[in-house]
C-alpha cells in the first residue's frame, strides 16, 4: 500500500533530518551545548556507560520496580474492576470514591509513601501500584459497563446461566477496554518509577538522571531521557498492536 | 389430535408492587444516593480506624484531624499564595500548550507528508514520562515557577497536538471534493472543512491534557520545593504533620476532580463519534 | 394453513406499560392484545414503529414482562419453545460463523463439540457453508443474517421469532432473504411471528397478517392471506397480492404516525 510506504519513508526521513538538524545547531554553536547536548554526545555517554556496565543496574532497578507495581496492579484491578461493573450497586457505591481517588494526582502522596516505605525498592513499588492499579481499574469498569444490552438479551434470550453469560459476552466485550486501560496505566506505571526515584533513591534510572544533572552531564541526561522515551514507546506501541487486533470485539450500539 | 390438549406453558405478567413515594423516590435517584453513601462510609471508617489505634496516626491522620488543619490553614496568608503558585502553574501551562498546540497541529497536519516527519519525533516526546524531563528543564530555567509552567505546557502540548494532526490528516476526502467542486480558496477550505473536521479530536486532546495537567504541578514542586502546594506537602511530610499534609493533597484532589470534570464535560460536548479507540491516542505520560 | 389444529401460541389480555421514572408518565405500548397462533402456522405482526410489536415478542422470549395478561405456549419436548431472530447486531463479534450458531445449544448445556455438530448442518441448510470459520465483520449483513436464523433453527425451538430480521438489509438482499426463509421454514417446518413495518414482507410471507395501530397498540385487524404456496418473488405482482397490499394500506394509513422511533415497538 503506498500509503504505508510514504508514512514510513517520511517518518524515517524526518527523524534523520531533524536529529541531523540537532546535530548541526549544536556543534554550530547555535545553543549552549550544555543545554541540549548534541546526538553524537549522547551516543558516547551511552558507548561508555553500556560499555562500563555502570547504568545496567539502574535499567534493572527501574524496571523490576515498574514491572512489579505494574503486574501488580492488574492482577489486583482486573478482577475487581471486572466484579465491580458487574453488580451495579457495588458500582455505584464505589464510583465516586474511584473518580476521587482516580482524580488525584497520586504522586502528590509519594512523599508519604517515601516516609513510611523508605527509600528502598517497597516504596517505588507501592506508588507504581498505586499509579497504574486506578487508571487499569476504570478503565475496566467502564468496559463492563458497555457490554453491549443488545448482547446480553441475546444470551438471556438462549438461556444462558450468568456463569456463561460472563464467559461468552461480559468478558470478551470488556477485554478490548482492559487493554486501554493497560496502555494508559503503563504510562502513568512509568510516571510513578521516575518520580519516586528522583525524590528518594540511590539507583535507577530516575536516580540517574537527577544525578547527571545535578553534575550538569548534560549528555547523560538526554540518554537516561531517550532510554526511557524509547521504553515508553515500545510498551505503548506493543500494546496498541494487540489493542487493534481486538478491536472488532468493541461494538458501538446505540 | 389427541382429545385432551398438549400441556402448556404459561407466562404471566409481572407482579406490580405498590411503592412508597420515599422507596420510587430512591429508585430514581440510587446512583447518586449510593454514591454518596460510598463516599461517606469511606470517612466514617477512616474516622473510626484512627480512633480504636487500628492505622498510625501519624502517618494517616483522621477525617477530623485534616479538617483542623484546613480551618488552620485557610486563615494562613502563605498557604494562600502556595495555592496561587500553583493555580499560576496549570493555567498559565495550559493555556500556553492549547495556543501553540493547535496552530501548529493543524498546520503539520495539514500537508501529510510533514505530518509523517514529524510522527516520530512527536511520538518519541509524548512517550517520555514527564518527570525525566525535569532535571533537563531545570538546567534551562532552574527551579522556579518557570519550570514547572514548562513541564506543565510540555505534557499538555504533545497531548493535544498529535490528535490535532491525526484530526486534519484524517478529514473526510468527501468533503474537501465538494469545497473544490465549489472553487473554495485554500483558506476557506481551511475555516469551513478542516477546522470543524478536527475539532472533536481537538476535543479528544484537551480531555487527555486536562487529566494530565496535575501530574506535572505535583511532580515539578515535589521536585523543586520552592512554592505551591506540593511544597507543603513535601514539607508537612517530613515533620510528620500528615493531616496538614493529607489537606494538601485535597486541595490537589480538588483541583484534580475539576479537570477531570471538566475533562468530561468537553468529551460530551463535543461528542464523540468515533470508538474510543481511535481517539485514545498517544495516551503519552 | 397450520399443520394441525393446536394452537402454538395463545395470548389473552396482552397489556404493556412504562412507567416513565422520571416524570412518572405512564406509556402504554401494548394496549390489549388477544392472539392466536396455530402450530405451523406464518404469522406477521405489521404496524407502525413503535405500536408494540416487537414488544410483543420480547414479552413471549422473556426479556420484558407484561402488565396484564397472559401467554401460553404449547410445551415441546426439548427444551425451550421459542427462539428469537433478533434484529441487527446480533452476533457476537469475537465468536465464528460456526460458534454463534452453536451458542443457542451451548446455553442449553450441550458440550461444545456436540453443539458444533449439531450446528454444522444448519450453517449449511441457510446457505453459509464454507464461512463456519468467518468472523462476523467479515460477513455482509445479509449473511449475517442468516448465521443469525441459523442460530435460532439451531436450538429446536417449535416457535421461531422473527423482531424485523431483514430491516437493516439492502431492497436486493431483503428479497433473496424473504424467498431464502420461506424455503427454510418449509424445509423445518416451524411456528414463525414474524414482526415487519413493511406491508410487502409481511403479505408475501404469511399464512396470516395480524395489523396493530400505532401506540397504545391493539389489533386492528386479522388478514388472512388465500395466496398458494410455495410463493415465488413474482406472486408480488399478482392481482391478488396489490389487492391484499391495497387493504392492509387503507388500514395503516388512518393511523397517525409514531412519535418516536419505536424503541418500544
């Protein structure tokens, strides 16, 4: 299809020419290279420090804390968005504590977290948990609350025992919601290793970026940012691929 | 056939109740009846597990013990200018990001083949977590209110501009035929077709920049500690006062339960039209 | 004419009412209804949206229940009596051609592997052989449709019905579907209320046309429709059939229209 073909040679296209472009204005001197760092800088910051085994530690600390907040979290919330939704009253009872509790910004508790978790990897893992188990969570519940009527009298219709009406409409209905619900949580999973690492840690790559920065290594900065940046794409990108593959499953009945 | 007749089946009708006016009145109004009773056994439990010792007060306080510190506060001149830092932060942020944001979607949109350049790189800044960004901007302009306007303005730029340029990309090709049978000028093409077009994935951008506002004011002041209310927190936090810490975080939930409002009110007004999907884009960080 | 002389289907009395919560408004879709439906027989519902046909059905199916009245319906042996042929949107987008048509069966408590069996002839019999593995979004509609009808012949049921199964079709599709379902129904010999706003449908389909008034809905009138079967597509230009049209027309006219789209209809 030419269309693909065109998005992929511009975008390839484009992202040369404008990294080329970053390249140029700083060695040209047209910013304090201190300020942005330069491609090639961050690449030899990157050389060395993969080459020196120094920031293996803090890319696996990172990601055991993401990875354990973040499984956690829909091991947790999944199933109780799911068990939420589908009594209403229980959902109803719960939803606007959830819309509160969904509205705040949880990193404004880190502090308190930090106090009584410590600096260790608990406290990274509560906010990460904490982070992504509401946006997962309400998600979900939306998606049980969108099955389709039209679907359910149809299993009513046949004589399906709610055990099968789960089964066979409630949960295939809910799973493509369950997938948003996941990609906008590793995001937010993400926030929460970042900021609970800049305010109490010794590794990490939050730690690693605040600290190269405090030491005006602007180059390693950028590579802790980019490190992460492309993190955040490949989870997001991943999951949006299983997300379309789905897709047919979400139907708009009005 | 047989002369007695085969057995049937009887439905019958359903059985009316008659019901007090007070039972119909709850019938109608449950959710919001529920909802409120959730919300508040929610504080009365909380109320309760400080009282019989069951949680440390220390570290979680009480619904009353926050409520004292709020009547305290109010009447505190700083804690006053703490919440117009960081009121200053969001909507100047905010605002900022929509005037630049728009234009320039709607601009890079408009010739495709740019909007493929520029994919990458646009995705690539809406996938970094905001607080990585935070020691860069702080390099830029230190550790006032500037940067934490910056990180504010950065997370709600990305989130409406790459809908945007979904929004102009994806104009129906239907409707710019009938603009050209009709000789439009390339600016009326502009104002009539692709303006309206895009707006409900404008729409769809400012509701992801509005739940995303608050992230970046707390994590920016947590991480500064100059003004606002994140430096309150941070502050009650480390001298154990949590109630005057848990009234922060209120204020923060206020402002929260606000955006988000209004992050719903501009989702229905502008009606989507669309699954969610497609305009669940670039749900960044 | 019915294969004998039981009635499938008898109701008394039908009555039907919303209650509207928030302006507690009363809405009565379902005036009253008397109907009699014999075994075999191809009865239409006709009337304008929102005259409580489809209500009707819903009351029979066990997805509403009525204010007032009664409904019998004559005990098979196998399970449930009726199945219904829902409208549009009607199956499930993460099943196959071959599952959908088995889920009738599969609610009734029969293993999977048996209810794919069983349903594998049914597939065949509404003409979607080849599709079992196809997934709805890769059907038109009227296949669809059809998997649809299959699903319902699936379960067995004596009495099949039919809530405006071809409405959302194309005028070319809906008549290969009409001339399909007569052939289906022969061959299966079913109890068919068959629920229609088109007064052609329901003419060229039916042993009877019971027409309702719009709401508060009630029987206006019973037809009975003398033309031979099998019915061919031509029978629609025949003298008798314009004159049964003609009839049923005059009736539907002095209705006023419905307000509303017929969400209850």
């Amino acid at each position: 299809m030419v269309r693909a073909n065109e998005r992929l040679f511009y975008g390839i296209l484009g992202f040369i020419v404008i990294g080329l472009i970053w390249e140029a204005a700083g060695d040209l001197g047209l910013y304090r290279k201190s300020l942005l760092s330069t491609p090639s800088l961050v690449w030899t910051a990157a050389v060395q420090d993969f080459g020196s085994g120094a920031i293996w530690p803090d890319l696996g600390t990172s990601f055991v804390e993401f990875a354990l907040g973040f499984g956690a979290a829909m091991v947790v919330g999944i199933p109780l968005g799911i068990a939420i939704g589908m009594f209403r009253r229980v959902d109803h009872f719960v939803s606007l504590l959830l819309f509160g509790i969904y509205s705040t910004p949880k990193a404004a508790i880190a502090p308190l977290i930090i106090l009584t978790a410590g600096i260790g990897l608990e406290s990274k893992v509560i906010l990460v948990f904490l982070l992504a188990f509401f946006s997962v969570i309400v998600s979900t519940v939306a998606g049980v609350r969108s099955v389709a009527e039209r679907h359910l009298d149809i299993a009513h219709s046949f004589g399906a025992s709610r055990w099968l009406q789960f089964r066979s409409v409630i949960l295939p209905s809910t799973f493509p919601f369950i997938l948003t619900g996941t990609r906008i949580a590793t995001g937010r999973a993400l926030v929460g290793v970042i900021v609970a690492e800049e305010l109490a840690a010794n590794q990490g790559i939050g730690h690693y970026i605040e600290l190269y920065g405090a030491f005006l290594q602007t180059s390693r900065v950028m590579l802790g940012i980019v490190l992460l940046g492309l993190f955040g794409i490949i989870l997001g990108e991943g999951v949006r691929r299983i997300e379309k593959r789905y897709e047919v499953w979400r139907q708009e009945i009005h | 056939m047989s002369v007695e007749s085969a057995s049937y089946r009887v439905i019958y009708p359903r059985v009316r109740r008659r019901r007090s006016p007070i039972a119909r009145w709850y019938r109608s109004n449950e959710p919001a009846v529920l909802g409120l009773a959730g919300l508040a056994s929610f504080f009365i439990l909380w109320q309760v597990a400080s009282n019989a010792g069951l949680i440390d007060d220390l570290f979680f306080s009480s619904p009353t013990a926050v409520l004292q510190a709020a009547v305290t506060e109010v009447q505190v001149p700083r804690f006053w200018s703490d919440v117009q830092y960081s009121l200053t932060e969001v909507i100047v942020g905010f605002i900022a990001s929509l005037v630049l944001a728009v234009p320039l979607g709607l601009v890079i949109g408009w010739y495709r083949r740019v909007s493929f350049a520029f994919d990458p790189w646009l995705n690539f800044l809406n996938a970094i977590p905001r607080p990585a960004l935070i020691p860069l901007v702080v390099l830029w302009v230190g550790l006032g209110i500037e940067m934490k306007t910056i990180i504010v303005f950065l997370g709600g730029f990305f989130s409406i501009i790459l809908p945007t340029v979904e929004g102009v990309r994806t104009v129906d090709q239907g409707l710019l035929d009938v603009a050209h049978s009709f000789r439009a000028s390339q600016r009326r093409v502009f104002t009539s077709v692709v303006i309206p077009a895009t707006v409900p994935f404008i729409a769809a951008g400012v509701r992801l920049a509005l739940g995303r506002l608050l992230i970046g004011v707390v994590v920016a002041e947590l991480y500064a500690q100059t003004q606002g209310i994140g430096v309150m927190i941070e502050r009650s936090a480390d001298v154990l006062d949590s109630a005057r810490m848990l009234f922060g975080v209120l204020i923060f939930t206020l402002m929260g339960v606000l955006t988000t409002g209004l992050a719903g009110r501009v989702e229905r007004r502008f009606q989507r039209w669309r699954p969610s999907a497609n305009l669940d884009l670039e749900e960044g960080v | 004419m019915a294969a004998s002389s039981e009635l499938a289907l008898s109701a008394r009395g039908l009555r039907m009412e919303y209650r509207d919560r928030s302006s507690d408004t009363r809405l009565v879709a379902i005036e009253t209804m008397d109907l009699d439906v014999g075994d075999g027989e191809f009865v239409s519902l006709l009337g304008p949206s929102g005259c409580g046909k489809s209500t009707f059905l819903k009351i029979v199916n066990g997805l509403l229940k009525a204010t007032a009245g009664e409904i019998r319906l004559r005990r098979s042996g196998t399970g449930r009596e009726d199945a219904m042929v829902f409208q549009d949107a009607a199956l499930f987008p993460w099943y196959s051609v071959l599952d959908n048509v088995a889920y009738g069966l599969v609610c009734a408590g029969v293993s999977n592997a048996d209810a794919r069996k069983r349903a594998a002839p049914l597939v065949e019999l509404v003409g979607l052989q080849g599709f079992e593995t196809k997934y709805p979004y890769q059907l038109s509609g009227g296949m669809q449709q059809r998997a649809n009808l299959a699903r319902a012949l699936a379960v067995d049921a004596a009495i099949l019905l039919m809530d405006e199964p071809f409405a959302s079709l194309d005028a070319q599709t809906r008549e290969v579907m009409q001339a399909e379902l007569l052939r289906i129904w022969n061959a299966a010999r079913k109890t068919v209320v068959f629920v229609t706003h088109q007064i052609e449908e329901a003419v060229y389909l039916s042993d009877r046309v019971v027409v309702m008034s719009s709401r508060p809905g009630r029987i206006l009138a019973d037809i009975r429709i003398e033309l031979p079967r099998p019915r061919l597509l031509e029978v629609k230009r025949s003298a008798e059939f314009t004159a049964y049209a003609a009839q049923i027309w005059k009736l539907l006219a002095s209705q006023p229209a419905a307000a509303d789209s017929g969400r209850h209809g």
